[in-house]
C-alpha cells in the first residue's frame, strides 16, 4: 500500500483508496479505517463507562478473543456455558464496532452502553493516546493483553489474507512486514500502542492489568488466578480456576459449533479467530533479515522492558 498525499483536511493522513476495507485514515498519531474512525468519533461522544465496567484493551491479534472469553467467564462464573453457545467476540462487544459506529447492532445483544447494568465487559482496540480521557472519566479498569510483535504480525498477516480481496492476489509478506515496521497498519503503530498502556499499568497497577499472552500461555492458571483478582471476584477453589481455564482454551472454543459456523464478524468468518495460537510461530514465515529488522525496533522501542530476546 501506497500513502497518498496530505487529503484536503489537514489533520487526517490517508492510506489506500477510501472505500476499501484496508484504506487508513491518521488520527491522533494512529491509524484507523474509516469504518473504525467514524465509530471512534462517535464512543469520545458518547461513551461514559461506569465504575464496575470492565474494559479489555489490544492491538490487533495479539489474543483479544481469549481475554474476551476469560474475562466473561471470571466475571459470569455462573454463566460460563454461554461460551459454548456464543462466539467471544458476541459475548464482549468492541466498542468502536458493535456499539458505536456504522456495524453497530442495535438493540443491542450484550448490556447497553446506556444502561449502568453491572459486569459490563467492552473491547477496544484503541490505544490509551485516543481512549485514554474516555477511560479515566470512571473508576472501570482496563485489562491490555500484548503480544510480542513478531507472533503479532504474522497473525494479523494470515488474518487480512482470509478475506476475499486478498484470496487471489494475498498481501505479500514483505510489504506486511513494511507496514508493520512504519505503524501503517490498523490501529498502528504497534509500539506506541502497547506503551501508552503499559505505561498506566506501571503508575496505577490497580486500574490497568498489563498482560502478555506469551506469560499467559506459559502458566494460564497462574495468571487467570491474578486477573479474578485484579477483577475484585477471586476464586474459592482450585478447580474453579482449571473449569475457567479449560473452557477459555483454544482448544476447547474451537470445537463449539457455534465457533465452528460459517457466521461472520467483522468480515472474517468465526473459525479465522482461532487459528494455531502457539508462541514462537513467526519463525515459520519470517526470514532472518525480516527477523532482524524487527528486533532492531523491539530494543529501540521497548528499550528491553519488554519482549526482549
Ligand atoms: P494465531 O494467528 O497466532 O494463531 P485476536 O483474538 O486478538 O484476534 O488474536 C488472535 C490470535 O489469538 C490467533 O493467533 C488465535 O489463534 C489466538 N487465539 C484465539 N483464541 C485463543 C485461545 N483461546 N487461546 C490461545 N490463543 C488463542
């Protein structure tokens, strides 16, 4: 993908034509699709979460569908069988998709933005340099999973490359890993994502949970049992956390029918969201000179506080 010239707003930057599913318009140092900036303007207008909301925060395919169902099963212990009839991206709503903006659904399957019902669970893929203000108008706390940049990309890579623009001609890798590494993909830059969050998890530990996926995979039961906390409904018992854990795993999610249907979310069908979900997957698609480029800017931007190797 090309950038265009400066269009005739000043403030707004854009990629790609403006009516295709990949085109990018900057706002505030980030890139959004005009879908998502639409919806974007109209949450900051509108959206004033309340003191129980729980807010989970990502970059894209970094594991938000598996926090979504951790989350809704901590929280909704006593309903935890939703998960084996509803996709967790129909569970826990994005809030600039499916509450505010053009795909909004209405009425509403999940609590109302306009109702101050309790264990209200939104998703965002904003960074804190957008939603920040939102956010910190309440006393909700934010959980941001992050993924190193690597697994990050080659997910989102095989991830846009499901969708029927790309099945004849899939988005070469190289010009993806080109993007990735200029911020000029959605939602990006990747780095400034992830730090505008995981900065506020360092000054307020107790509003923002900074997880990473690759912690949460190595010891999910650990790290479930600190999230119940963090949410204010801790576990009594052991087997409480291993029912939350086997039925958030992979595994288990996608071999509910549900997950398992041709169903659509947000153009991808419900099955692309559960793809292999290993660690350390990119090193079976990225060359060492793609590798290299990465790291460079990993050091350079996460000066080693995180996903260093
Ligand atoms: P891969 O493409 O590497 O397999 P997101 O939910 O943010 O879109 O992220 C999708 C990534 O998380 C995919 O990674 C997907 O396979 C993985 N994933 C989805 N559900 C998961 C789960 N329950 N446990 C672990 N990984 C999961």
């Amino acid at each position: 993908m090309e950038i265009q010239p400066d269009t005739s707003q000043p403030e707004v930057k854009q990629i790609g034509d403006h009516d295709s599913v990949d085109s990018l318009n900057q706002f505030h140092g980030f890139w959004l699709t005009p879908i998502n900036l639409q919806a974007t303007q109209e949450l900051l207008e509108h959206f004033k979460p309340i003191s129980n909301d729980v807010i989970l925060a990502s970059f894209p395919k970094t594991g938000t569908t598996w926090l979504k169902s951790l989350l809704y099963a901590i929280v909704n212990r006593s309903s935890i069988d939703q998960l084996t009839r509803n996709h967790p991206h129909v569970l826990v709503p994005q809030l600039e998709l499916q509450v505010y903006g053009p795909h909004a659904i209405s009425p509403p399957p999940f609590p109302s933005p306009d109702t101050s019902s309790s264990n209200r669970i939104f998703s965002t893929h904003l960074p804190y340099q957008i939603i920040g203000e939102t956010i910190d108008s309440s006393d909700c706390r934010v959980v941001y999973v992050a993924r190193n940049p690597k697994d990050t990309l080659v997910s989102i890579w095989h991830f846009v490359n499901t969708l029927e623009m790309f099945k004849t001609f899939p988005w070469p890798l190289e010009d993806f890993v080109d993007n990735f590494c200029k911020g000029h993909i959605a939602f990006g830059p990747y780095y400034d994502h992830v730090l505008g969050y995981q900065k506020q998890s360092v000054e307020r530990p107790k509003k923002f949970f900074f997880i990473t996926y690759e912690e949460l995979k190595s010891d999910p039961k650990t790290h479930v049992k600190k999230l119940a906390e963090f949410l204010g409904c801790p576990f009594d018992n052991e087997e409480q956390v291993e029912e939350v854990v086997r039925s958030c795993s992979i595994e288990t999610l996608r071999n509910h029918d549900v997950n398992k249907s041709g169903d659509i979310f947000y153009y991808f069908p419900y099955n692309s969201y559960f793809r292999k979900g290993q660690v350390g997957d990119h090193k079976n698609y990225l060359t060492k000179d793609m590798i290299d480029r990465i790291d460079t800017i990993t050091n350079e931007k996460f000066q080693g506080s995180i996903f260093k190797h």
